[in-house]
C-alpha cells in the first residue's frame, strides 16, 4: 500500500470503495437476519473496511487500544463539563494522537500493519468512544461492553467473511455483483421473520405452554 | 431447542421485523409525530376523540410562568410537572 505508484494506488481505492458497499450488506444480515445489536451501523462498516487493510490481529488490537484508552480520556474528561460538539472534537484530537503515537510505535518496531493505522477512521472512533460512555452513563458498564464486543465481533466476522470468500476480487472482478448486494438488502428489509436470535429471546414464552399440554 | 418450540415461535411471536413493518410503520405516520409530541396537543386530540386524559392543572410556557406554580398547585396534595416536549428526563430547558 505503501509506495506503488499512482496505479497501485487507485487500484487498491478502487478496491475499498467496491468492497463498502458488500461489508454493509454483511452489517445488515448481521442486524437484521441474526439480530446483533452494535453501535450504529456506520461504526462496524468502516471499522471492517479498516481491518482489511490492517489485517485482523492487528486491527482488533489497534481498536481496543484506542477504544480503550478513548474511554478512560473520555472519563477525565467528565471533569471539564463542556458540551457535546466540543467534547467530540476534543476526543477527535486525543484519537489522532493515540494514532500518531501508534504510527510511530510501529515504525520504530518494524510493525507494517500499525503504519496502516491513519486508514482507521478517527472520526467514527471518537464516535464509538462517545457512544460507549453514553451507553455506560445510561444503561450500565455491561451494557456499553456488550455493545462494544458485538461491534468488534461484526466487525471481525465481516473481515472473515469478506477474506474467505474472496469477496474484494469478485466485486472488482464483476462490480455488477452490486447490483444484488442491492436486491439483497432490499429483500431483508421488507423481511418479516423472526431473527436468530429472537428465536433464543422469547424462548421462555412457549416452555410454560408447552408443559401445560 | 425442540423443533415444535421453533415452530411456535415462529408462528406466534413478534420479532422486531414484523413489529417495524406491520405495526410501527403503518400506524405511525411521520405527519403526526408533531402531534404526539407536544403533550398540550395530543391530550387536546385523545379527549376530542372521547378518550379519558388525565387532568392538566395548568401549562407553563414561560420561565417566569413558574411564580404562580405555587398558587397553581395549592389545591392538590400530589402533581406532576413533565415536559410540554421530550421523554425519559430530556425536554428541559
């Protein structure tokens, strides 16, 4: 990714902005069809698309530390008392220098993937960090984990998925491979069956019936 | 899971997508979320429509309004004061 020239660039920007729209169809079987909640549905499509230039190990590893260290600022912060917008922005700045801290840790060590860190989207980081308090203030610090771990679960599985099946040279290979991603999404959206794990949530509701006969 | 259990709860439970696409959007149409969320007016509208309302003792729509709030609520030995707009602690200004 590093050097190339200007063709071995655009091919691999060509590549991402393809392979967007297949993670986010991904995303949508993931929430609707299997019924995980995550943060938003922004966060888990653009933190797949940064794991696949970063590699999974090191992309999970780069999002802990961020969203970690991010959470435990972002509690400091609590201190300040100051208003939402420049909360984010303040939480924009402490993201790009843990990135820049990161960028330069990786040069030092030798570590490819942690050069690639500037593709991990700040803004939607600062983002999961304000979501994650948000959620730790309103619904408990277990909550905001979960949310947390399933988000990072998508993300990862979308990396899988995405890997194993070779997804990133078909779509490029055949871009009108979109046009069913397209119908797909369509399809689930007016889908009205129970999901996955709905199937487990309202479980309890037949068992008393069932021994009633 | 038994398979009978699948079965039923696929017949009989109501999953997120459903509820969205039978009943949160034909029901809810986005003209009248302005309605419904102002108190004043959708308690104006259900009573209109003979549904019982509780009572509203007095609306307050000015911060200076509230130096009668005493005088107003003299009379009862128990009230609540919510926002005209907003739910679950929000609408406060």
């Amino acid at each position: 990714m590093v050097g190339g020239g200007a063709g071995a660039g655009a091919a691999q920007a060509i590549n991402l902005i393809l392979v967007l729209p297949v993670i986010a169809c991904i995303v949508v079987i993931f929430r609707s069809v299997i019924g995980i909640e995550t943060f938003g549905t922004f966060a888990p499509v653009i933190v797949s698309l940064a794991f696949l230039m970063t590699g999974l190990a090191w992309g999970v590893a780069i999002f802990c530390v961020i969203v970690g260290l991010g959470v435990v600022l972002r509690s400091a912060l609590q201190w300040f008392r100051i208003q939402l917008v420049a909360r984010l922005a303040v939480l924009i700045a402490l993201v790009s220098v843990m990135m820049a801290g990161l960028t330069v840790v990786g040069a030092y060590l030798g570590v490819g993937a942690l050069l690639n860190v500037s593709i991990f989207p700040m803004v939607i980081m600062s983002n999961v960090i304000e979501n994650f308090t948000t959620t730790q203030v309103e619904l408990g610090t277990r909550e905001a984990i979960r949310l947390t771990r399933n988000t990072l679960f998508v993300c990862a599985a979308c990396y899988l998925v995405i890997e194993w099946a070779g997804l990133q040279s078909i779509v490029l290979s055949f871009p009108e491979v979109l046009l069913g991603v397209v119908a797909l999404e369509i399809a689930i959206g007016k889908w009205r069956g129970l999901r996955l794990l709905e199937y487990l949530r309202f479980s309890d509701l037949v068992r008393p019936a069932a021994s009633e006969r | 899971m038994k398979l009978e259990t699948l079965r039923r709860l696929r017949r009989d439970a109501l999953g997120m997508n459903r509820r969205n696409l039978e009943f949160l959007v034909p029901y809810n149409p986005p003209g009248l979320f302005a309605v419904v969320d102002y108190k004043p007016g959708t308690k104006r509208r259900l009573s209109a429509a003979g549904i019982p309302v509780p009572a509203t003792y007095a609306v307050l729509s000015r911060q200076w309004d509230l130096r009668r709030l005493a005088a107003l609520v003299a009379g009862w030995t128990s009230f609540v004061v919510k926002p005209a707009r907003g739910a679950g602690g929000g609408g406060w200004s």
